[in-house]
C-alpha cells in the first residue's frame, strides 16, 4: 500500500530564506528632512530607509523599500521628483506622490553620502567611495568621475551654469588639493583654492562660493579667480561641526547649521551675522520654500519646524524611532509588541496595524532590554546601571534594581541581574524590591544571566565565555561550562521552558545546548553564520531563534530537538540585535534597526509522521488537516481530524497537509 503525504507550510532539509516580513514597527532614526520645492511634500532619511510625508499635515504617506539598508543622504530636484541614495550604492529617483520609483543610478562601489542636483535639473552628482560622479538624470548614463589620487571627497557641488563642478576634498598631505573647480566638458580642474579641510559648500548670489570645515571656519570665495573674498566670523570650536549651509543664488544670505544646535545666519555680502540662536542639537537643516522657516533634523528623532528668525519651534514632526533595537518582545496577551534600543523611549506597538499604543520615557542612553512581565503589567527596561519595573499602562517606575541585562524567573515573581565589574549576579523579590541572594565569581567580567524553569538554579555568563551554574538556595557554585576553544563573550543565556537544557551563545557566533545538571554538551550542530548577539527558546521548546549580525544580518529558526535549521529570517538591514516568539510559537519578533514581525505558522503546523504496524500516524501541533487526491487538490478540511492521526493501512492513496493562517 503506497501513501503520499504531503508536507504543506513545511520545511525541506535546507531552510528556506524569508526577506518580507508581515509588518515592521517604527522607521528607524533620524538623519536627514527636506522639504520638496512646491512645499508640499517632506522626505526624511536614516537607518530605516527613507520616507515621504505630507508636509502640511505631518502624515507618513510612503516607505520607500527598495534600498534595503540604511538611506544616508536625498535631496529634492527643481522638478520636485526625490533622489535617495546610501548603504546599498545606488541612487534611487522617486515620484513623490505615489512613491513609485522612476530609475536608478548605479556605477558607485561604496555607500552614497551626498547627493544634488545641477541648478538645471539635467544632472545629478554623487558622493561615494571617495569619488563624485555625474548622471544625466534623464537617461541614467554615467556621464563623469572625478576624483584626486590620495583624497577623499566630501561633498560636491554644482557652479551656478550648471558647466562646472566644485569638489571639497578630506586630504592630510596636500591642502592645496582640498578644494577645487572642474570643467564639466573637459574634466580637467580649473583651478585649486588654498583651503583647508573642507566638509561643506554651497553658492550665494553673483556665484560665490561659501565653505566650511572641521575646523568651523566660513569663507566666502570667487570661484572665477580662487581668491578669497572674506571670512564669515563668529563660529567657534564649541558648534563641533557645521551640518550643512542653506544657500541659494538669488540671495547673499547663508544659515549655516552646526551640530551643538547653533544656527547662524550671514549676509555675505558684507560678513554681517544677520539672526543668531541655539537650539537643540541638529543633523541636518533644510530651507522651507517661501517661508521664513528652516526644516531640521534631530537626534531625539523629531523633525522640527523652526522660525528661522529666533529660533522658534513652530512645530515638530514625530515618527522616527531608534536606530538600533536592543529589545523586543509581545504582551502576554499577543495584542501589543514592546521595543527598546538606543533612544529614550520604551515604545508599546499595536500588533495587528503597527500603530504606536504609548511611548514611555526612559533613559537618556537608551535601554539594553525591553519585556514585558509574564503576566503582563509591568515594563523590564534598563536604566543606566539599573533595572527597573514600569506600569505597563502609564510607564510609572514601581520598582528599580540595581544591576543590568535583567532576566525574569518565569513565574516572574523574581528578576535577576548582573553587576559586569564586580562579577556578581543577583536576585531580587519583584513583589518586595529586596535581594534575595547575591552569586560571586570575582575577577568575571559578567555579561548575562538566566534563571532555571524550577528557579532552582541560576546561570551567569562572563566576558572570558564561561558559564557558571549556581544554586538559588544556598548560592553554591555547582559547575562551569566552558568551550574547548574561544568563541569570545558570552552574548546570552536561555533555559528551555520545556527540557530545561541550557542555550548558550556567544559573540562570535557559536550556540550549544547544555544539560544543566552534569554540564553535558546536548545539541552541537547548530551553525550560524554570523556574530551571535542574542538566542532564545519558544515557549513551546520546540524552536530556538538566534539574533545575527556581520556578515547574515539575520535571525535564524532550529529545531531544538534537532538543530534542523528551518528558517532564515533575511529581512534586516543592520545587525540583528534581539529576538522574541510570541505565546503560540507562531510568530517572531526582530530588532534591528527597525522591529520586524515575521510568521513561522507553517513551520510550527508541519505535520510529522511515523510508520506504525498498522497505518502512517500523523502529528501536528497546529492548523486543520487537510487530505486531497493529488498533490494540487482539491484539498479538503478533515475537521474532525485531532493529532496524533492514524492514517489506516487500507486506506487509497492520499495527500495530506495542514492548513494554517499567517497570524
């Protein structure tokens, strides 16, 4: 009797590669904002991407997807139509109201780090891989390079006919080469000007020249005979640096941004300070066409509307979140995610339209870990060198630890945490704030722990990459766990809620399974493919999930009992830094630079069968079983099917599979 069993939603011997995930929470920081010329549209860039907005009403209308890694600079054409270039080399045109893409632009090796347009609109230069190239924004051909052997470019710029190009050069053996002026027709320099380091330009009415460096002095220049025409005062070493100038042809005005929150405002026509203020600290400013306002860019990731006169903020633009993720994690509850990272907010997500809930305030520097408690009402976060418990509604602190990388008991009436200099672990009573043992292993640069399913032990990573199991009752060191080689630090510490058994991983992409009680090694085959920042079980103890960065960038699914490799999560664009399950081991969370949610339903449905002497049984741990004639249907729902399932020895040929939804 032949059976055919089909394995639907499930996994071949090698794993298959995901790169869209269901929905992803957040933008990702904040680099740069720019407001189209009609002043209609806003563009802002960063870690996440880039995006368009309606500047009028502040409203996200598109994410623009097709980078795939960071998005480092954009600028706005005269027509209106948005460039977008950073970590994946190509320089991107978009339609900005329906953020359809038009073409691309492709010859640069490295990441783009400055984009313009010609004043003519025909052509476009770049910055990258220390080269400024020039496209015909019409056709996409390459139409120049221009580079100086020994430098490095910093920012082009086109003249004001659009014929020439101005170059400011990062060089340590020639100053003389630091800034120069190229004919466009020739590709021959015209001229060098004798600067120092040069960072930023822009051109000022009758085409002269304005320009800024490291060490923050503004000059104006004639670029027809390379003279300096004046020096614009009153910049200091404490503006740290100027983020970029806003110039334009038709005025001898210039702003100039610094990154300690000045902005300074110049007549260059006489090196008079026009408007003077300091704000909060900026990454980039844009003008507002037609208004007396400036666009700017900062590192608390708001886009604020400033009153270019005093200062004002007339209003800001909210959206953009951290840049790397540290934390994630769902409610008990599946309703709601929680993310943390280097910001200082704690941001609660609603799961199903990826909508902020709430966002509470935390620390200044941000947060190693963002959970929630296993029943659901608090908040664990870090502070500085503390941890600390947050009303999950109101983000209220109830109670605070001392200690970092925070670990819950599972029963979550108990937190342990670590002290890193002092080699010490501890655990605290939640309900009462005390401690209720303290674990030493001086000498340990500690950098994780972990509290057993039965909270009869407790497990401690170090620095050197030991783990050291302890007793919870009497504090008594009970063995150490260490590999035959180095793998570096010890990244994360996991016990299966199931087994028991211990995963370990460490920095430098290793990750084994331990049983506690003897130390032995239980699961050695599983391999990832990068440096290992975090690794967790499902709730279930069915899977484990670790966290990657360089080279993968991933999050990667095995089998616990296995180590099958069954999934590659390939969807992030940074190092991938936590990752979560939900309560039904159907869905995962990653943090990276955005948070991703990603199904693994049809992996957790696999049916699994076992020739018995009197059928094939099937196995499933979730969905309907469905059983169909041939491989490609129709299928039909055995509703009364329940797992395990025996499958008669008589019975004709069929197919199964189970059917499942994504979430």
């Amino acid at each position: 009797m032949l059976f055919g069993v089909c394995l639907a939603f499930t996994v071949c011997s090698r794993a298959d590669v995901v790169t869209e995930p269901l929905r992803k929470f957040g933008l990702g920081d904040l680099q740069v904002a720019a407001v189209s010329p009609d002043g209609q549209w806003m563009a802002t860039c960063g870690s996440g991407g880039a995006f368009i907005w309606d500047y009028q009403t502040g409203t996200l209308l598109h994410r623009l997807e097709a980078h795939r890694r960071e998005v480092l600079t954009l600028c706005f054409s005269p027509s209106g139509v948005l460039l977008t270039g950073g970590g994946d080399a190509v320089i991107r045109a978009w339609n900005v109201e329906s953020g359809v893409e038009l073409r691309s632009f492709v010859g640069s090796i490295g990441r783009v780090l400055d984009l313009s347009f010609a004043p003519d609109g025909q052509s476009l230069v770049a910055v990258a891989d220390d080269k400024a190239r020039i496209w015909s924004f019409r056709t996409g051909e390459l139409l120049h390079t221009f580079s100086v052997p020994g430098a490095g470019i910093a920012q082009a710029r086109f003249a004001p006919d659009s014929r020439r190009l101005v170059t400011a050069h990062v060089t340590f053996t020639n100053t003389a080469d630091s800034l120069r002026l190229w004919d466009l027709a020739t590709e021959q320099t015209i001229r060098s000007f004798d600067h120092s380091f040069v960072q930023r330009l822009g051109f000022v009415a009758d085409g002269k020249l304005v320009t800024g460096g490291p060490d923050l002095v503004v000059q104006l220049w004639d670029i027809e005979t390379g003279r300096l025409v004046r020096p614009l005062p009153g910049t200091t070493l404490a503006e740290q640096a100027i983020q970029g100038f806003l110039t334009s042809t038709n005025s001898s005005r210039v702003v100039a941004g610094c990154l300690n929150g000045r902005v300074i405002t110049w007549d260059t026509s006489t090196g008079q300070i026009l408007q003077d203020f300091t704000g909060e600290r900026i990454f980039s400013l844009a003008a507002i066409p037609g208004t007396n306002q400036i666009l700017t860019a900062h590192p608390d990731n708001l886009v604020r509307v400033k009153d270019s006169q005093v200062g004002t903020t007339l209003r800001s633009i909210a959206g953009h979140t951290a840049g790397a993720i540290h934390g994630v994690g769902f409610s008990p509850d599946r309703r709601n995610v929680i993310s943390g990272g280097d910001e200082a907010f704690i941001r609660v997500w609603n799961r199903t339209n990826a909508q902020q809930v709430r966002a509470l305030a935390g620390f200044v520097g941000g947060t190693q870990i963002a959970s929630f408690s296993p029943d659901g009402r608090q908040i664990l976060t870090t502070f500085g060198a503390s941890t600390r418990l947050l009303n999950a509604e109101t983000g209220a602190l109830e109670r605070e630890f001392p200690g970092v990388a925070p670990a819950f008991s599972p029963d979550g009436q108990r937190i342990a945490t670590i002290f890193p200099q002092d080699g010490s672990a501890h655990l605290w009573d939640v309900a009462t704030g005390t401690e209720i043992r303290a674990f030493s292993s001086p000498g340990s640069l500690l950098t994780a722990v972990a509290v057993s399913p039965e909270q009869t032990m407790l497990a401690s990573g170090a620095w050197d990459g030991v783990v050291l199991l302890w007793n919870t009752a009497n504090g008594q060191l009970l063995r150490s766990i260490q590999l035959p080689f180095d793998a570096g630090a010890v990244s994360s510490l996991r016990f299966s809620p199931v087994t028991g058994e211990l995963l370990v991983a460490w920095v430098e992409g290793v990750l084994r399974t331990f049983e506690p009680a003897t130390g032995a090694l239980r699961l050695g085959s599983l391999a990832p493919a990068g440096f290992v920042a975090s690794a967790v079980f499902s709730p279930d103890g069915r899977f484990i999930l670790d966290a990657e960065g360089f080279p993968s960038f991933s999050a990667r699914l095995w089998d616990a009992r296995t180590g099958e490799e069954l999934r590659v999560l390939a969807g992030d664009a940074a190092e991938v830094n936590s990752v979560a399950f939900d309560p039904t081991a159907t869905l995962i969370l990653t943090g990276s630079n955005l948070v991703r949610l990603w199904s693994i339903a049809d992996i957790a449905a696999r049916l699994e069968r076992e020739r018995k002497p009197n059928g094939l049984q099937l196995r499933w741990q979730l969905g309907t079983l469905q059983q169909s004639a041939t491989v490609n249907g129709p299928w039909l729902d055995l509703t009364n099917a329940a797992s395990p399932w025996l499958v008669p020895i008589d019975q004709p040929s069929a197919f199964f599979r189970t059917k499942t939804q994504l979430e």
